[in-house]
C-alpha cells in the first residue's frame, strides 16, 4: 500500500508558479534582475578563480575582519570618507524620506516624484498593523525587552509571507526576488506600527495609537503613533534617524546575519527577526544607550554640563585606568562618522542645547585631542552613537531600552534591500569553511 501510495503521489505534475506582482518596484527593477545576474555570470566566468585576498590566522581568530568575503551592491563604507549609499555620500541624502531611501537602495537610481507617490500608497496600506499582532505583544510578559518584543513581532507575522508561498508553488528561481520585494514592503511598513506598539504597550504610554488618517506619509505617521511630542521638528528627527541608520554595507552583525539567514532561502521575516537578535547586542545596536548613559553619567558627576577642561581632565582619568570613551572609535571609519555630523547639524537648526547634547558637543572638542596625544586609539572620532541617543532624549523620549528598537525601524530597510538585490543575483547559500585551532596552527606553520 505503501507503494503504490507513493507511485500516485509521484506522477503528479508539480505546478509552477509565474508570481504576479503589485508594487511599482516589479516594474522598475524587471530589467535590473536580468542584467545583475547576467554580470554576476560574466564575473563567475571569467574570475572566478582569481584570489582577491589573504586570510591569516589573525584575521580568522579576529571576527573576519576586514576579510573581503561578501558581496553588497547597496552601500558602501571607507574608513576615509564614511557611508555611501549607491555611491553617493550620506550627507547627500539627509533631505530624502526613508521611502525615498529604499528606492535608492533597491533601484541604485533616485525616485521620481510620481515613483516616490506610488510607493507611498503601496507602503500605507500595512501602517495598521494586523490586531494580532498587538495581541501577541500585549500577551508577552511586561519586563520583555523591546528588542524581543520586536523580533518575537516579525516571527508572527512571517505567516503574511509572500515569498514562501512563492516558493511552496515552485515559482522559479529567476522570479523569487518579486516576492521579495512585496515581502520587504509589507515589512518595512509594518515596523513603525509595531515598534510603536510596543513603546505604548512595554512603557504603559496608554492605548496603541492608529497611523493617521490620509497621511501616506511613513516617517510622519512613525513619530504619530510613538506619541512622544508634537512638534514639526520630532517628525523631521524622526525622518532623518530612519535615513542615517539604514544601511551600513553587509559585513556589520545585523547585516550579515540577514544576509546567511537568507541565503538559505528563509524569508525577510525569518531573515529580520534573527537579524534584530543580533542588532540587540551591546557591540553592535545597543551602543547608542550606553553613550548616552556615560553623558548622563557625565552630567551626574559634574552636577551640569561640565567645561571643556573638566572633560578633558575626566577623559584622561578613564583611559589611565583602562577604560574608554563610549561612542568614539569605530571598526572601520578613520573620520568623524558623516551620521554624527548630520545629527549635530539637525542640533544646530533647530537650536537644541540641553545638557546631555551640550555634553555631547563638548565631548566632541575635547575628547579627539586627547585620544590622539594617548596614542593608542587607530580612531578617535566619534560615531553615530555618540549623538543619536540624545536627540531622542530631548523630546521626551526617555526609555534607553527603546533605542535600539528605532535603529531597527531603520535598519530594517537596508536588510531588506539587501535581500532584494542578492536575490536578484541568485546568490547561493553562505557556507564557509571552519577550522579547528589545531588545524589553524597546521596551516600557519606551513
């Protein structure tokens, strides 16, 4: 019986999907998928033997570093310059809006106004995010971290997946970035509502606020619904933390994690979550709270905004005794961080001076002098993170375990990006080799 059940089974005819698209990114990125795979090819073909590199025991015992052993078409980082997405500077792109962005990351090419207006009403269509969603957060024990609670979030709604119901109807290969695509435009929306959710609901802020009536706007109904403050400028901050924090090439633990999780054709919602797991660790996303302890620490100890002498005198009693100024050095960058200055610059216009980003402005005249008479610091300019966390603290938002939820409200459109464009290339899954510490030393010594 058994048999003969599996000889039925077998001479049915497997159905192959043509997956039909609804976002205006099918269309404008149809000729690109052809063409990316086509120059993956070419390359394969005519190099792919050729070596690009070295790895040394140092480099395999030191976290990869600098291994060039990934591929990401989205965004660059030098240590000499800063971040670029598609080639272009970061403080190029500080008046685009995150719809914007994605464009850019998916397309390589700025959107049209009419491109930009059709994106948005595809996006506004999952603002509201699905009720059982909230149920779940609101079910999760009340001294879950915001981190969890995001991640748990996406892993619920990995059911909306188009793209593993492309692939359980066999859709092939060549056509499994378009649902992609609608998978990263559903989740991308979604985050403002969810993160937002759990603001409200982690931090007892009162009801879960709709996203707003005609608005199709995603950042403008992000700072809506977290319901911190009303003014103009917090849905301008709020517009330029999800630009600056999109993208930052693919070797960075949240990217990479997207991208080996991914590869083995996990969808973006699978591929996110476990991607926010690592963006949650304290040497990658969680950065920004802890710079903001130190400069409230800062604050604390001097009973106010101390002079630069005093942070001077206070730098150099930390690095004798071993320690370091949070926010200062970065693995890659040998310049003042491009996201640092955008945020000191929105400080400026809109003329923030409370104490924590007065600290911060002092920290940043000081602290770069001293660091480099030290000696021992290969950067000692600020990042990112020595700035963010402040400026969301200056409108009320006050709760440190949320700020990494906000990074990965952003980041969470360069992952996505990612997922798109090397899905578009067919790119295999990521398995590298590993090797014992014995074999390590065999090979060494060779």
């Amino acid at each position: 019986m058994l048999c003969r059940s599996f000889v039925v089974l077998s001479a049915i005819p497997i159905r192959i999907k043509v997956y039909v698209p609804m976002s205006i990114l099918h269309e404008a990125l149809n000729s690109q998928a052809d063409a990316i795979r086509a120059r993956k090819a070419a390359l394969l073909s005519a190099h792919g033997e050729s070596a690009i590199s070295t790895v040394t025991p140092g480099a395999v015992l030191g976290g990869m570093r600098g291994i060039p052993a990934l591929v990401c078409e989205t965004s660059t980082v030098s240590a000499d310059e800063g971040l670029r997405i598609r080639n272009i500077p970061i403080m190029e792109l500080t008046d685009l809006t995150p719809e914007e962005t994605f464009w850019l990351l998916v397309t390589g090419k700025r959107a049209t106004a009419a491109e930009v207006s059709a994106l948005q009403d595809v996006f506004s269509r999952y603002y509201a995010i699905p009720q059982y969603v909230i149920d779940t957060l609101k079910a999760m024990p009340a001294d879950s971290h915001p981190m969890a609670m995001l991640s748990a979030a996406l892993l619920v709604m990995e059911r909306e997946s188009e793209f593993r119901k492309a692939y359980d109807d066999h859709t092939g290969k060549d056509e499994m970035w378009k649902p992609i695509v609608n998978d990263a435009v559903r989740l991308i929306a979604s985050m403002p509502g969810i993160a937002a959710a759990i603001y409200r609901i982690r931090f007892n802020k009162g009801e879960v606020i709709a996203p707003l009536a005609g608005d199709k706007d995603l950042s403008n109904n992000f700072a809506h619904m977290l319901g911190v403050s009303s003014e103009a400028s917090w849905k301008e901050l709020i517009r330029l933390y999800l630009v600056l924090h999109t993208d930052h090439e693919g070797g960075n633990v949240s990217a990479y994690t997207s991208y080996v999780v991914s590869s083995a054709l996990s969808d973006p919602y699978y591929a996110t979550s476990a991607a926010l797991c690592g963006l949650a660790g304290p040497l990658h996303g969680l950065a920004n709270q802890e710079c903001l302890a130190f400069i409230m620490g800062v604050r604390e100890k001097f009973g106010g905004v101390p002079s630069e002498e005093q942070i001077k005198e206070f730098a150099w009693e930390r690095l004798k005794a071993g320690q370091v100024v949070p926010g200062y050095g970065h693995a890659v960058l040998r310049v003042t961080d491009p996201r640092f200055t955008a945020f000191h610059e929105f400080a400026q216009k809109h003329g923030i001076q409370d104490d924590n980003v007065q600290i911060v402005q002092r920290i940043f005249n000081v602290v770069p002098g001293v660091l480099l008479e030290h000696g021992k610091a290969k950067n000692p300019w600020p990042n990112v993170d020595a700035y963010s966390g402040s400026l969301l603290y200056s409108y009320g938002m006050t709760e440190f375990d949320f700020y990494t939820v906000m990074f990965g409200v952003s980041r969470a459109i360069g992952l996505c990006s990612q997922m798109v464009v090397n899905r578009m290339m067919n790119l295999p899954i990521v398995r590298p080799k590993s090797l014992t510490l014995d074999a390590l030393e065999k090979a060494a010594s060779k």
